[in-house]
C-alpha cells in the first residue's frame, strides 16, 4: 500500500476513534432529566411520589427495554429515574405496575423492607411478604440498598394484553403499590429494580438493569 | 578493583600525597549510618506504627495480615534507608561547589565485584526469605483468608466453625445462615471467638467479597462454593464490599458488618430466624451453590443437591439447629 494512503488510513481511523470517544463521553454525561419534589414543598409535609412501571417504553433509542416513569408534581409523565427529595421527610410512594411477573430469582427480595410499619400495600392490602413462585409473580422491586429499603412490585399476568407504550393509563391491566419512607440526609442515594428484567442480556442484568432512566436512578436528598 | 574507602571521594587516591590517609572512609560512614538509624527505626516502626498497620487485628487473618506487612515493611525500611542515605550523603559530600573545582567521581561500580557480589546476595537472600516467609504465612490452618475453592487445603482446628453463606448479586451481598434454619438477611453479623467458613457464591456474574477488616476475601462465582476461613478476636464493625468491577452499581455494593458477643449472636440471629420465617420458608433449601437461570427475568434460583452441611461447620452446642432449611 502506497505510503500516502497508509497515512490516509492512518488518520481516518484516528478521527473515527477520536468521534466514537467524543460520543461516548457525551453519552455518559448525559443523563435524563431530575424531578424536584422540594419546590413548594412545606417543612414537615410529606412528598408524594407517583410512578410508573411498565413492560416496553415503545419509543426513543430502546423501545423493547422496561422502564420506570416519574409522575412531575405538574402531573406530567417525565421518562427519569432521577428525583430531588428534602431531607428528613416522609415519602409516600405510589407506583403503578404495569408490567407481567415471574418468579424471583432470590425469593429473598420478595419481601418488604425498610418502609414505614415494614410494609406495602398491593391494590389496597398490606403485605410484607409474597411468594414469587406463586401467582404472576414479581415484576420489578423498588429497592434502596443503602437505605434498607425494598419493595417488591406484584406482577401481571403475562398473557393479559399489558400497555406496551409509555406512559400507561389504568385502563391497562395494573397492580397499584403504596408504602412510605423517610429520607435520611442530605446525599445522593441510588435506587434500582433487583429483578433481573433486561431480557436477552446476560442474566438478565444489562440493557435497562444498567442505566439511568430505566431502571437505576438516583435519590438526591437536599438539605 | 578499588578501594572501597575511597570510593565516591571528591580527592583521587593516586593524587594524594605518599603516606598519607584517605581523607574519609566514605563506605564504613555510609554505613555506620545505615546500620545505626535502621537500628533505630525498624524497632519504633514495628512497636509505633505496626499495630496500626491495616487491616487490623480484627481475626486472626487479619492480624497475620498486618505482621506480614509489618514483616515486609521492616525489611523494607532498611533499603529505603540504604538508598535515601547514599542519596543525601552524595549531595551532601559530592555536590560541585560555586566557583570550586569541578568534583570528581570515585571508581565505578561496574566491575566492582564486591558491589555487584554484595547487590546479588543481598537481594537474592531477601526475595527468597520473603518467598517462604509469605508461603509459610499462606499455609497455616484455616489459610490466610482469601477464598480456597470448594474444597480447602488448609481447614481451621477449631471444632466448631459457623457456616455463613455470602451471596453475591447485582448489587448487594445477601448472607445465610444455614446452623439458624437457612435465613437470608442483608445484615452480617458474626460472633466473637468463633471460626467462620465463609461460602462465597454468586447468583449472576464475579463479584468478590471483601471484608476489609475481617481480613478476608474471595471471589464470588456463580455456581461454585468458594470458602474462605477466619477466626473473630474483636469487637466492632468492618466493611464488606464487592472488589470484582461487577456492572453499573458496583461502586454502592457494600454493607456494613458487625462482630458482636456469642451471646448477643445467639439472640441476633434466633430473633431473625423467626422475624424472616415467613420468606425462609420460600427460600430453596440451603445449598453451597444456586444455579440461577441465564436468560431473564424467569426462573428462581436453584440448590444444585451438593450436600449443604459439612463435617467441620458445626457451631455452637446446639446440634438440633444445624439441619436448618429454607425451603
């Protein structure tokens, strides 16, 4: 190969690893938008949190993967997993899960920890505990690790015709879950499902298991 | 070959004049310095610093931990010494002077055979000793506390060894205790003057447990049993984290673990065992290794029927407790 183009590879694969890096590094920055619960929020009042839990998003970059949704205190549907909370203050959590269940590869994220009272509600009833292997089993759980915090989220059953498009109303088949927590101080804590819900990625861990927006998030406590 | 007393002198020995000495016998100073401040500095380092040498002295793996680096550190030290001595004494004695003479060196060291003899005998003596002083560490019963494999070489002597069974997974480190009915907890908590065999697996990918203090770490494989002894001789928390790059979390998979009085154990973990009764019992029966399904999110996690109770793992005086199943 004549000399000229070895250098003309040379710099062309050079310009293509320097934009790839470029991309990557934009890709990392960036990140979904944060919902603040702490404007307008009165001192002792607790924050509601609403959210959506839903099989396929149905659009942007990865359609087929799950995903959380933010309810804003404006009512609106906000694709994030990112919330700005005070400190010190209880949360009262609502999530609407409308995806199917399966049995729970660790029955022992299957029970309800480090809410307020040591448990949650499923359309209304308390539980602490629920057996995965029976019924539709879980779909995803909400889980705080550093908190002590889980909950795991009922699931539907798989062969009902379940929302596949964010965001999902409750005219689709839906499980309702409450519980409260309190924030502790001020801090960034991360959140994430422990279901292993990105199908077709290695057990289950890739895709939407590995990033923000989907199903990793991030719980910013302010003072 | 030259004369190690002049070596380094700023004066040639030819050009001295006849009969009369070297000006300074810079080898036997170098020396003598040598000698007299890691005399003086090995001992304080061991006694002054040595015990605060991590990890600690939490178990007795990690207290041999801490002799071993304090073994190697007082090695150390004394080449430190060697070379940062010769270094100041160089500059110190050596240095060109503003407007004075242009110093002059002393015989090269290559070719010197008493250097090059002494620089190989030295070092050689040095890494050999540290081979079998770090291998003699390696091999003493219950091993040095990282993880053996399924089947340990080096089993502890004590008769009673609490079996903890740590499991790793995207992103947290769950533990069960099969002699306490097979709970599954986030909490570690451990009892004091007690042997623990460590059974690490993991129900996903390589994770590695790492209990800093405790001495001890072994990687987390799925499917496999990786056992990794310790014997408790303190009081107080210690750290677990995951030191296998494991995925997006990695970084906030740690937990806080406690050594606590056998007696405070025995209530610990008798009131867990019945506050997690209702999700024990939901568990699959205890077993060293799970075999997750690879695919998604369906399957549980499965005992694949290798014999959940050794020989050896027998805590406490209660052997009614030791049959303990989740499932």
């Amino acid at each position: 190969m004549p000399t000229k183009w070895r250098a003309t590879t040379a710099v062309g694969l050079f310009l293509l690893a320097v934009v790839g890096i470029i991309f990557a590094i934009m890709g990392l920055l960036s990140e979904p938008p944060t919902v603040n619960f702490t404007t307008n929020h009165a001192a002792g009042q607790p924050v509601d949190i609403t959210l959506e839990t839903l099989g396929t998003y149905g659009s942007g970059p990865h359609p087929t993967w799950v995903s959380y949704l933010t309810k804003s205190p404006e009512g609106q549907w906000v694709h994030t997993t990112l919330w700005t909370v005070p400190a010190h203050t209880r949360v009262n959590m609502t999530i609407y899960q409308y995806d199917s269940g399966s049995p729970l590869r660790n029955q022992q994220i299957g029970q309800v920890t480090g809410t307020v009272g040591g448990q949650a509600t499923l359309n209304g009833k308390p539980f602490k505990v629920i057996d995965s292997n029976a019924g539709n089993g879980f779909a995803h759980t909400f889980s705080i690790p550093t908190l002590g915090i889980n909950v795991p989220l009922y699931g539907n059953n798989a062969n009902a015709n379940l929302c596949g498009a964010a965001p999902c109303t409750t005219k689709s088949p839906h499980q309702v879950i409450k519980f409260s927590f309190t924030t502790p101080g001020p801090g960034q804590y991360p959140w994430q499902c422990f279901v292993p819900c990105g199908l077709g990625y290695l057990y289950g861990n890739g895709g939407p298991m590995q990033t923000i927006g989907y199903m990793d998030g991030f719980l910013k406590v302010s003072s | 070959m030259s004369d190690p007393a002049t070596a380094g002198s700023t004066t040639p020995a030819a050009e001295l004049p006849t009969g009369s000495q070297p000006e300074v016998h810079h080898w036997w100073r170098l020396i003598a310095i040598w000698v007299i401040l890691s005399a003086i500095l090995d001992p304080l380092f061991y006694f002054l610093a040595g015990p605060h040498i991590p990890p600690g002295r939490m178990t007795t793996t990690a207290g041999g931990a801490q002799f071993d680096f304090n073994v190697l550190l007082v090695i150390a030290l004394p080449v430190m010494l060697g070379v940062w001595i010769f270094m100041i004494y160089a500059v110190v004695m050596w240095r060109a002077s503003r407007g004075g003479p242009e110093p002059q060196g002393g015989p090269a060291a290559r070719g010197n055979l008493a250097v090059q003899a002494g620089w190989i005998l030295t070092t050689t003596v040095i890494v050999l000793f540290l081979a079998g002083f770090g291998t003699y560490e390696l091999v003493q019963p219950g091993g040095a506390g990282g993880g053996q494999g399924s089947s340990p070489i080096w089993t502890p002597t004590s008769k009673t060894v609490l079996p903890v069974q740590v499991i790793g997974q995207q992103w947290k480190f769950t533990y069960r205790y099969p002699t306490f009915g097979g709970f599954e907890t986030t909490q570690l908590v451990i009892p004091n003057d007690a042997t623990i065999a460590f059974h690490v697996t993991s129900l996903d990918v390589v994770h590695d447990f790492w209990a800093y203090q405790l001495g001890v770490k072994a990687d987390a494989d799925p499917s496999y049993d990786n056992v990794a002894y310790t014997t408790t001789s303190q009081l107080g928390s210690f750290t677990v984290r995951c030191d296998e790059l494991c995925g997006i979390w990695h970084g906030a998979m740690y937990n806080t673990g406690e050594v606590v009085t056998p007696a405070q154990f025995e209530s610990w973990a008798t009131a867990t065992e019945s506050r997690l009764a209702a999700n024990t019992k939901l568990l699959p029966s205890f077993s060293y290794t799970y075999v997750p399904d690879a695919n998604g999110a369906d399957g549980g996690y499965y005992p694949d029927n290798v014999d959940p109770y050794s020989k050896v793992e027998t805590y406490g005086a209660t052997p009614t407790k030791s049959g303990g199943s989740g499932g």
